[in-house]
C-alpha cells in the first residue's frame, strides 16, 4: 500500500506530506485548492510524462517520492522487474519511488535511491497502482477502449501481447518478401532466357583466347593443304594422270625410245640421246620427290572442319555475348551471380513462406481461442454491468456486448485462410470487432454513441471500472473525482460499491461527494495558506471531530443542522461498512 506521497515545488504546492492508510482514503477541498495536483503527481509517479511547466514558479524542479509497503509477493515482483534492467534490489518492507522533474525537460526516475530508466518506472507502477480520472467516461465511447475493457475484464492481456507479437511478426515477413521480390525483380521467361543463356556458354567450354588458337591452327592446315596440291600437282605434271597419259615422263621416253630406234651413228644425236636419259632419271626421281613430300604433309580434314564449327560457334558467342572471349566468361560469371541469387532468393521465398504458414496457423488459433473467451466473458460482463447500473438508478438499462468478425480492406489488417479456405481479417489484436449496445427498456440496441448522454457515460464508465477494480490484484486504486456526473442520491451507494473494493486493496478517492466521504477510513483535506503574496497548500488527517465539520461543509451547512446531518451520514455510512 501507498503509504507516503511527498511533493515538493509542484505546481503551487511548496512542500506537502499526504499520509495514507488501510483501506478507503478520502481526499477532499474546496474547489481549485489543487486536488488535481496530487493526481499529477501520482502520474508522475505512475510514469506518465508530464509537461515542465509543472514545476513551481521561481524553482528550478519538483521532486514528487512514493513510499509503498510491500508484501513478500509484490517484493518478488519487484525484484524481478527490476533484475531485468540490471539493478540489484535488496527486499525490503519498504519501496521508495521519486521523481525529478526539471524545467529543461531532465526527468530523474529512481527507485530507493537507484536511478532507473522511465520505461521501467512504468513497468513497476503497473503492479502498484491504477489511476481512474475525471473525464474516463469519454474513453468508453470509443470501440476500440471498449475491446481492451471487455479484454481487460477477461484477462486477456498476456493473449492480447501473444497476437500483438505473432501480427507484427506476420508483418514483417509480408514486407521482407515485398522487398526481396522488388531487389530481384524478374518474370518466369526471363529466369529461363538468363539459365538457357548461362547453359550455352558454359557448355561451350571457352578457354581464354582460344579464337587466336584455333585461327593460327586453322592457317597452318590451309598452308598444308596448298602444299599437297601443290605436290600432286608436281607429281601429275611428271607422271601424268593415273593412267600415265600426257605425262612429261612418258614424252620424253618416248622421244628417247624413238631416237634409239634409229641407231644413228651421230654423235650429236647421242649426245641429245644422253641427256634425255639423264632428264628422264632425274624427272623420275623428282616425281617420285613430289609424291613423298605429300604424303609427309600430316593433317585432318575433320580437324579442320573441327576448328571451323568451333570458331563459327565462337563468333556466334561473340555476336551475343561479347567482343572477346574474356568478355564473355565475364557475362557468364554475372550470369551465374544472378543465378545464385534468385537461387538464394527461392530458397529465402520457400523458407519464409513456411514461417508465414506456421505463423498464419498460430494466430488464426490464438484469434479463435481469444474470441470464445470474449464471447463468454461478454455474457457475464454485460450481466456485471447490468447490476452495477441498477445500483447507479440505471434500472431500466440494458447492456449488450456485440462481437463480430473484423471487416475487410481495413489499413494494416491481415487475411488468412483457414484448412477450409475460410478467410478470417485479423488484426493485433484478433479477429473481432467489440462494440458496447445499449438500450433503454424494450427500445432496440444502439451503440453507446448514439443514446448516452455525459452523465450516463460516466455512470458506465464508473460502473465497468468499480467491477474491474474487483478482479485485478492492483494494491492500490485511485479514483480522481470519478462521480462526477452522479449526483449526491447516488453518492451513498457509490461510498459502499468503494469500501467493499478497499477490503482487499487501498482505494484512494478524490470527491466532492459528502455521501462518499462520509465512508472514507482516512480522510485528508488539503487547507489553502495565505501570505501576503502567495498561498501555500497544507494537508490535514481529519480525526472524528473534524470529520464532522468536513461533512457538514460538504453539505452546504456549517450550523447545528448541518452537524447533525454530517454526523447522522457518517453513522450511517459507518453501519454499511
């Protein structure tokens, strides 16, 4: 429980000490003395942010400290939120909380003297208090405060978090394939085109500069095949065609068989008879020459029909892909980069759509099982709230909880699809939509909206807060002038729904309902100082005495009737108890 609050230069308070104790805690005052100032600093101490413009005027900052009372099971809470942000926290009875507020914006949070980040201020006054203010009636008319009370009644806050966390995940994934599709963007036939081309020049087996190569080896056999044309030529010349026709040899043997054929005795003649002979054996041995020179010409005419198909298939290459083959293996290698990367990119789309499955699954399970717990606790909350608004002369009042599928084409939703093929919209924080109905009698249900007026939204408000506040383990509930609205008839009723929720807890009130009041265990009022130039804030514990006096001023009166009505109140209020 709170069992200290300590404010100091806040607002237009200087120093003031507000002591609590077990059970209901009542703080009253005249209108603007500065109760909302108490609630702000329990919003600081709440971890809320709050403007600098706070701080006292002429002081540099405001301190605001919180001493709690802890049992062994908070202490244990504590401890563990605290663990987790790296401060050693030594179980104690007591928790000190304070707040720095400084007029450059500097906000010092520290828990019995450690300094801890905001955040973690908040994490712990979570478990501490829950602050109800003033103009909470508004928030009921909004759908989406009516989803997290109809949650919050269910106690479906770890659920809440658990499809929060698997929603932004889906999320993240939709988007991180959005954005790989956009870094490799390619259609299906460009794919193939890409592997086909790759395949083609792989398969052709290119080495550097073999064009050069295969042209030099493509020359030498062409020379070849010129010389043993050549040859047979020189041979054919000599010895004539296969049948030996028209040859040089056999004209010359011939004129040489002819001259001896007419054995001459004429020494000219001879001699010419000499040197056919002699043209004859070299021309024979010169044929014969020839013919050897051709056959020692090695080469292959399918070599060379070879070197012509690869070099037709080297500039077919060339025409595509580049002007050299060293440009071409450097296509291929950014064509085998790319490959891999869609590659790797399949293999990401696969691996992250069986996430996106699993995930699908999991929160289209959490979505269902969340939905029943909120059709059956809207049943019964729609009943609790019933018997709350009777109490609150809202007899007549009925309260309809609708919970309907979420509808489509809503910014940031997501679609699924079930086994069925069913499609469920499904947000962060389920698949429903929760809208409070009312009516008045037999007249049909209308959205809150539509019919309410302030008072009654208050009225509604008080009633869904007074049956939250009865299932939570809060230590300490604050309700900042939540009767607003209600009128002093219903401020007796009101003071017993607050004393039974401060059976189990602390409840702290700010009222201006004597009704309410008058039930308080302890009750503080806060006293205006005047000096000459400012005034000052004071707070004083009522005893009995001035109890009376506090309730009487409450009611309007301050003379002996007065007296009598105020202790008549608290008498009555004490019997309820």
């Amino acid at each position: 429980m709170l069992k200290l609050l300590r404010i100091k230069n806040l607002a237009n308070i200087s120093s003031i000490d507000l002591e609590f104790g077990i059970g209901f805690n009542v703080l009253t005052g005249q209108t603007g003395i500065g109760k909302s100032v108490i609630v702000h600093a329990l919003e600081l101490i709440a971890g809320s942010r709050v403007d600098s413009n706070l701080v006292k005027s002429g002081q540099d900052s405001a301190v605001i400290q919180a001493i709690f009372e802890l049992d062994e099971s908070l202490s244990i809470t504590i401890i563990n939120i605290l663990s987790s942000i790296g401060v050693d926290y030594i179980s104690t009875d007591n928790l000190i909380i304070s707040r720095e507020l400084n007029r450059d914006d500097r906000n010092i949070c520290r828990i019995n003297g450690d300094i801890i980040p905001l955040r973690s201020l908040k994490q712990i006054s979570e478990v501490l208090l829950d602050i109800h203010g003033q103009s909470d009636h508004l928030s009921i008319l909004k759908t989406s405060n009516q989803l997290d009370l109809l949650d919050e009644y269910a106690g479906l806050v770890k659920e809440r978090n658990g499809i929060e966390k698997i929603y932004l995940d889906l999320n993240q994934c939709y988007k991180d394939l959005e954005d790989f599709f956009n870094e490799v963007d390619i259609s299906e036939e460009s794919l193939l085109e890409l592997r086909e081309q790759y395949n083609e020049i792989v398969n052709s087996c290119l080495l550097d500069n073999e064009d050069s190569i295969l042209m030099d080896e493509q020359k030498e056999i062409k020379n070849l095949e010129s010389l043993k044309i050549l040859s047979d030529e020189g041979y054919k010349i000599i010895y004539g065609d296969d049948t030996g026709n028209n040859s040089y040899l056999n004209q010359i043997t011939n004129l040489s068989s002819e001259i001896n054929a007419l054995h001459l005795e004429d020494s000219d003649l001879n001699d010419l008879q000499n040197r056919l002979l002699y043209i004859t054996s070299e021309l024979e041995d010169l044929g014969m020459a020839f013919r050897r020179y051709r056959d020692n010409l090695q080469y292959s005419d399918n070599r060379l029909s070879e070197i012509e198909d690869r070099l037709s298939l080297i500039f077919k290459l060339k025409r595509r892909f580049g002007n050299e083959i060293s440009e071409i293996i450097q296509f291929a290698e950014s064509l085998k980069s790319k490959l891999n990367m869609i590659e790797e990119k399949n293999n990401f789309i696969t691996s992250k759509k069986d996430v996106i499955l699993n995930l699908e699954k999991e929160i289209l399970i959490m979505a269902s099982t969340i939905s029943n717990r909120r059709i059956n606790a809207a049943k019964e909350l729609s009943k609790a709230l019933h018997s709350e608004l009777s109490d609150l002369s809202m007899k007549t009042t009925n309260i309809k909880i609708s919970i309907d599928d979420l509808p489509y084409q809503i910014n940031n939703n997501i679609e699924v699809d079930d086994e069925n093929h069913d499609r469920s919209v499904i947000s962060r924080t389920g698949k429903d939509k929760v809208e409070f109905l009312m009516s008045e009698g037999n007249n049909p249900f209308l959205s809150l909206n539509n019919i309410v007026s302030g008072g009654e939204a208050s009225r509604v408000m008080l009633g869904l807060r007074i049956i939250l506040s009865e299932i939570d383990k809060i230590p300490l509930i604050v309700f900042d002038e939540i009767d607003s609205g209600v009128g002093g008839r219903l401020g007796f009723t009101l003071g017993t729904k607050f004393i039974k929720l401060s059976k189990n807890r602390q409840v702290f009130c700010i009222t201006h309902l004597p009704q309410v009041a008058s039930f308080a265990d302890h009750h503080i009022r806060l006293n205006r100082i005047d000096d000459q130039e400012s005034f000052d804030i004071q707070a004083e514990v009522l005893n009995d005495s001035s109890k009376v006096e506090e309730i009487s001023s409450m009611l309007g009166s301050t003379g002996t009737q007065g007296r009598k009505s105020a202790i008549e109140m608290l008498e009555l209020a004490q019997k309820n108890k």
